[in-house]
C-alpha cells in the first residue's frame, strides 16, 4: 500500500503525540524520584540519590511489596491451572452452551473493578463467612488472572490443531505422554506469556484489592495511594511508583514477546 508524503508525516505525528500522552507522565515519576525538591519544582533545581535510599530501609513499601510478590504469584498459579484446563475444555470438545460458558468466562476482565470488588466482597463475608485477608484477595486476582491464561491457550490451541498429537497417539503414546511431548512444549510459551500478564494484572490492581484485602493489610499500589498525599512520604512514593513502572513493563514485554512469536505463539 502506498501513501502519500503528507499522511505519513500526519500518522507519525499522530503516533508521536499518542506517545507523549501515555509516556511523559511517567518520565515525570521518574524525574520527580530524582528531585531533591520535595515540592517537587519543575525543572529540578538538584537531584538526589536520597529518596532512592529511603526506600530500602521503609518497613511500610517492603511488606507491601512482599504482599504484592505472594498474591501475585499465588493468583497466577490459580488462573494457569484453571485457565488451562478450561481452555482445553472448550477449544477441544464440543457441547451444548459452550459459547455461553465461554462468554462466563471471559467476562470477568470486562466488568468494571468496583462491580467486581464488591460483588466478592458481598459473597466473601456475608454468603460464605470467611473473613477478608490475603486469602481473599489471592481469589478474587485470580478471576480476572485466568481470562488472560485462558484466552492466550485457546488462541494457541487454535494454531496448533490436533493433528500432531493425533499423530503421537497412533504411534503408541499415551495421553499423558502426548501431554509431555507433543502438547506442552508447544504450549510453554503460550502458558509463560499468559502467567507474565496474569501476575502482572495482580501486581498492579487496586480497586478489587480495596474490597478483598483485610484490615491492616496493603499491597504496593494500595500503599502508593495511601501515602500519596503525605508530605513527608510524597518523594518516597514518587520512587516507589518508579519502580513499579519498571516492574510492570518487564512482565507485558516478555509476554508481547512470547505471545507475538510467529513460529510458536498465539497472539491474545
């Protein structure tokens, strides 16, 4: 297709200014985390190393952080066993409402957060009595962690067929080892892209947190909130949110990574 001189330069224009919008205000948090200025002055008159410091020796982002770590990693491994299995359930077999369970599944990641929090919320304290803790989080993470596991696994099962596992089985393996041969390395990178974006879904959530967690307790985003407005933690939490900018990104650019590879994966 070509196109002329003048839309090219509107469309990277156009590009440009997308860019902008989304990424200055993150060069901001990163340039503000260096500003020796805790009203934080524009330009930064000096910058400084000592907020940085700071942060390793804060008790509150710490054990935030540690929380964070655990529910996103418990949350994670909930959504790639049940996201896998349901997967396999409804790309491989046929049944009466396959589409409408299909639907169930996926709709999880399209309701609003606050629905979503507290809806559990309802179901956590007053339906089944557990009280709210890390526990209750770890559940409610998952439900939207494995709409991400499930849609990267059918989109790979689409790509790959049965034929090549057909294939193992009329040689002699069994179904298990046609699992372990066949099936699962031409999954893996599939299960690792979905598990990357899972957890780092988890990692940055808020609003379900809010509703799920228990009195006393915060993961990294719900401190980052709760400090933003203190004076004398305002510098710290500018690093802090640096960090988990970086955090954030390792994960999504693995994932686009492994679930873009043209020869193994399947795009979400």
């Amino acid at each position: 297709m070509t196109i002329s001189r003048t839309t090219r330069y509107v469309l990277f224009g156009a590009l440009a200014l997308g860019l902008a919008v989304i990424y200055f205000p993150l060069l901001l948090v990163l340039v503000n985390s260096f500003n020796a200025d805790t009203s934080f002055g524009w330009p930064p008159a000096h910058l400084t190393l000592e907020w940085w410091e700071r942060v390793t020796g804060n008790a509150g982002a710490l054990n935030a952080l540690w929380t964070s770590i655990r529910a996103g990693v418990a949350a994670t491994a909930i959504a790639l066993v049940l996201g896998t299995m349901a997967a396999f359930a409804l790309q491989r077999y046929r049944f009466y409402g396959r589409d409408s369970v299909s639907l169930l599944l996926i709709l999880p990641i399209a309701l609003p957060g606050i629905v979503t929090g507290i809806a559990l919320n309802n179901a956590f304290r007053t339906i089944l009595g557990i009280d709210l803790g890390l526990f209750t989080a770890i559940v409610a993470h998952a439900t939207f962690c494995i709409v991400v596991v499930f849609n990267n696994v059918v989109a790979r099962l689409r790509r790959m067929g049965g034929s090549l596992e057909e294939a193992s089985m009329d040689l002699g393996a069994d179904g298990i080892t046609t699992f372990r041969l066949v099936t699962f390395p031409m999954l893996r990178s599939a299960l690792l892209a979905g598990g990357l974006l899972a957890f780092a879904l988890s990692f940055d959530e808020i609003i379900v947190t809010t509703f799920t967690l228990g009195t006393g307790m915060e993961t990294l985003p719900i401190w980052i909130l709760n400090n933003l407005f203190r004076p004398n933690q305002a510098p710290v939490v500018n690093v802090v949110a640096a960090i988990l900018v970086v955090f954030s990104t390792v994960p999504v650019y693995l994932a686009q990574r492994l679930s873009g590879d043209n020869t193994s994966g399947g795009r979400l």
